[in-house]
C-alpha cells in the first residue's frame, strides 16, 4: 500500500513571489542558480532563520547537490537541507515529484481504523460534502485542498461553491448541530476552507501569525465573509444569511488532521458551543507561504507560528473526549465520534 502520509505536508497557504530568470548554461550552472535563489529565500524567511550558520549550510548543500548526475537528481538533496536546518513543515514542489524533511513522527496503517483505510484507499474522504444525518444534524466534510489556481476569482469561486452548500443545507433543514469532519484535513488553503465555514464563525480573528520570540506578524481574520490576512484580502464570499455563533459545533479530528486542517481548529477555539472529539491532531501549526522559485519549482516555506485570538500557541490540537479509531464512513450514524457529538448537541441549551 501507498504509504499513508504521502502529501502530508500539502500546507499551502498561499504567497506568490513571480520573477524572471536567465536560462543558466550548464547542469552545474543550474544547480547553482537554483540553490543560491532557494538558500537566499530560507536565509531571509525562514522562521528559525537566525538560529542557523548559513556559510556552513550554502557550502555543505551546494557540495551535495554538485554530485547530482542532473538537475532533477540534485533537488534531493533538499530534503537532506531540511532535515539540517530542522524546517520539518518545509516542502518543495517541482515538475516531477516533491521532496520534504525526514524528521516528521511516521504514520503506519496500525495508527488507523480500518474503515478509515479504507476511505483513504478510496479516496473517498477527500471530497467536500454537506449532508444531514439523524433529520437534524449538520454533517461537514472538509478535507484538505491543494489549489493550483491562486487568482482571486478561482479562490472566490471555490470558497462561494462551499459556502453555498453549506447555507442552502441550514435554509432547507432545522439544524440542531454542526459536524465539521477534519480527518482528511491533510492541509492545503486554509483561507479558502475558513472562509467557506463563515456561517459557523462570522466576523472574528480565526488566527494570529507570531514569529519565534511570539511577536505579531499577521491578524487573520474573517469580516463580511471575506478573509482577511493582514489587510489583504485573499478570497470572499456574498453572504446569503446571517452567521450562526450560537448553534453548537463538534469538530472531529484525528492524527491526519495537519496544517490548514490545525488552523480550523485553532479558529473555533474560542468560540462559544465548540467541542473536540477524536484523537490528538498530526502538528504542524506553522504557517507555511508558497514561493516560487527557478526552473519551475515553489517551496512552501515556514515563515511563523500559528496561535489562537488570545495568542496561545498549541504543538497539538488535543480533544476534548478522546475517541480512538471506531470510525463509520458508511454510515456516518454509527461512527462513535459522531454519536459523541449528537450527544454534546443534547446538552447544549438553546
């Protein structure tokens, strides 16, 4: 079987940086041109950035890299820089295959349930769906998302496709409480995902952005179904109906539950009505942006921390109740995380 956490760290939240380039003369030329741009952008934005000896990290990945019989051979030797520099949520993407650090906790078919298995082989689990379960519940799922159009039309377009689902299932039924399921959530565009969820969360800060030393580098926030990070608008949706803040929300989340998927639960905890359920999330709550760099390629580079509206910052999103495996994607009724969930919506007053 595939290996399980292939993808993990799709965490692609979502910064440009497009400029030109001279086409280099030689493999050796190439290579160079390549690391010098990517070393350069680590050195300058890397979150961790001023705890390392960059001479010694240029001239060790670049002697690496030289021994590479081409081009396409040399970018494993990323892998080797993450590893050294300890950016285990850095990614870098190219035309062929992707390459990451070593030095995330492995996952193996023992960590999962067989239906969860299952609906990974399938696939099933990736796609976002709204359903109703039991005649009154609320069922969401959002999985991760790897977008490749980063306009702000296709972003807007996806977020509003979401939104819509989600607000004409709340017109059409008596929605007593809100499922949102994480446990695909492998990571992708969590701007596009919060922005979606803007019925369950309004106008408020879903995250902060903190460097090493826990000072401020961004607010991201919803306001007017749009997200906002910083002042910059990333991707909006028209709203069709005031948002919900009361109506209670359970979260599932599980040990994929990673990056993006991290970020919506940070979002929701400190909102009224929310519980936890599952298992304790994967961990990587940094905040990654895309940058594009030479011959094709884009690294998803770790520039921060990611901390709740109070500035806490969590390694882990650990549950509330704690529910290991026993999961029902057949029959979403019968999955025992859910069953806890319709039973915290019991207790909620209205």
């Amino acid at each position: 079987m595939k290996s399980i956490f292939k993808g993990i760290l799709f965490s692609l939240l979502l910064i440009t940086n497009v400029y030109g380039q001279d086409k280099p003369k030689t493999i050796k030329d190439s290579i160079a041109f390549f690391y010098n741009d990517l070393l350069n952008n680590l050195e300058s934005k890397y979150l961790n950035r001023k705890e390392i000896d960059w001479d010694n990290i240029k001239a060790y990945t670049l002697k690496n890299a030289f021994e590479a019989k081409d081009f396409e051979t040399s970018l494993k030797t990323t892998t080797k820089l993450f590893d050294t520099i300890g950016c285990n949520h850095c990614e870098l993407f190219a035309e062929k295959d992707s390459y990451k650090s070593t030095l995330n906790t492995p996952l193996s078919q023992d960590d999962f349930s067989i239906e969860f298995l299952r609906a990974l082989e399938n696939e099933t689990g990736f796609n976002f769906d709204v359903k109703l379960i039991n005649k009154n519940i609320g069922y969401i799922n959002m999985p991760g998302m790897l977008l490749i159009n980063l306009s702000q039309d296709s972003l807007n377009l996806k977020t509003q496709k979401m939104y819509d689902k989600i607000v004409e299932l709340k017109k059409k039924e008596t929605i007593k409480g809100w499922v949102i399921d994480l446990r695909f959530n492998i990571g992708g565009n969590a701007y596009v995902m919060l922005a979606a969820l803007y019925n369950l969360l309004g106008d408020n800060i879903v995250y902060n952005s903190v460097d090493i030393n826990g000072a401020k580098i961004n607010t991201n926030r919803l306001e007017n179904g749009g997200f906002y990070s910083g002042k910059t608008l990333k991707t909006k949706v028209n709203i069709s109906t005031p948002p919900d803040l009361q109506i209670p929300v359970a979260l599932i989340i599980g040990k994929m539950t990673g990056s993006a998927g991290e970020d919506i639960a940070v979002a929701f905890k400190n909102r009224k009505n929310v519980i936890f359920i599952g298992e304790k999330s994967y961990g990587f709550l940094t905040g990654n942006d895309v940058f594009e760099l030479p011959f094709n390629t884009k690294i998803a580079l770790t520039m921060s921390y990611i901390v709740d509206v109070n500035n806490k910052y969590r390694e882990y999103i650990i549950p509330d109740i704690e529910v290991i495996k026993k999961d029902n994607f057949k029959d979403l009724a019968k999955d025992e995380k859910i069953i806890r969930a319709i039973a915290f919506f019991e207790t909620v007053k209205e």
